[in-house]
C-alpha cells in the first residue's frame, strides 16, 4: 500500500469537515491522519489529509476531493516529496529511580519537559513521525498516564531552482 498527503485548501465554513469526512466515509477510504487549520486568510482553512491505499484508490480520493463545492485546491504529494512533522504530548510517572533515565531520552531525541510535579512529567515532542513513534516506543517501559498527538502536517519540500 502507498502513503500520499493531499493538502486541500477549502472553505473555512461550518460542515466543510464532515463533508470531507464524509467523502472518505461513503467511498471506504482510509484517513490515516487528519489535521485542519486556518491559513493567513481567516476565510481559508488548509487540510492536511495521509491516506493510504492502490494507486486507483489514491488517484480517486484526489479527483472526489476535486468535485468538492468548499475544496478551493487540492495539491498531492508523496511522503519523500514533503516535510512531514508531528506534534506529541506525552505524561507519564517517573520516580527518582528512573527521572534521569527520562530526561536523558529526552535530551537525545530533542523533546522537551514542559510540565512535571512530583510524580508526574508531560513531555512534548515534534519531529518526524517516524523519529516520534521511535521515542514513544523507549518510552513504553514507563508507566504512561495519557498520550495525545496532532497527526502529520506536511508541505511540499522546497524546490532547487
């Protein structure tokens, strides 16, 4: 199965995200992750939508997304083509017996402590996904209390020209 990112620029109106949801709904087609947000122009929103699927499912989901009434531009990329990152909060328990662990494993997968108190430390992490999945996984031997991450945001790599 091939991954591709669909950057649609749509309508910044209510109902223009369940008509979008709605499209992959009817049609069976996988959002493996979501993010929306405004743009520099408040009437524009821009979402960032990865699905996965056969080369026909992904050129289709690009033409229904296209029929769309709110959808302004639809741009397509593959992963390799942009710069992906994603934004994780992480709280777990720690102790004094493995505190420094925490914080070293931090250090070196460039996330930050934000928040702690005596036995409880949010961490926040943005990087690739696949480098946050990679520090969620050393993160497993401690007790995690709660987990919230953005999904991938992505743009188009900048071109050489």
């Amino acid at each position: 199965m091939k991954k591709r990112i669909y950057s649609v620029l749509v309508n910044n109106q209510a109902g223009v995200l369940c008509k979008v949801a709605g499209l992959f709904w009817r049609r069976c087609f996988n959002i493996d992750s979501l993010a929306v947000g405004e743009t520099d122009n408040p009437e524009i929103s821009n979402m960032i939508i990865v699905s996965s699927g056969d080369e026909r499912t992904l050129e289709q989901i690009e033409k229904q997304l296209n029929k769309k009434l709110d959808v302004i531009k639809v741009r397509t990329f593959k992963e390799q083509d942009a710069v992906s990152r994603e934004l994780m909060l992480l709280k777990v328990h720690y102790n004094r017996n493995n505190r420094k662990d925490i914080i070293e494993n931090c250090q070196l997968m460039g996330a930050q402590v934000i928040d702690m108190n005596e036995s409880l430390m949010t961490i926040q992490m943005c990087d690739t996904p696949e480098r946050v999945q990679i520090f969620l996984n050393t993160m497993r031997t401690i007790r995690i209390v709660e987990i919230t991450r953005t999904g991938m945001l992505s743009m188009a790599k900048c071109s050489e020209g």
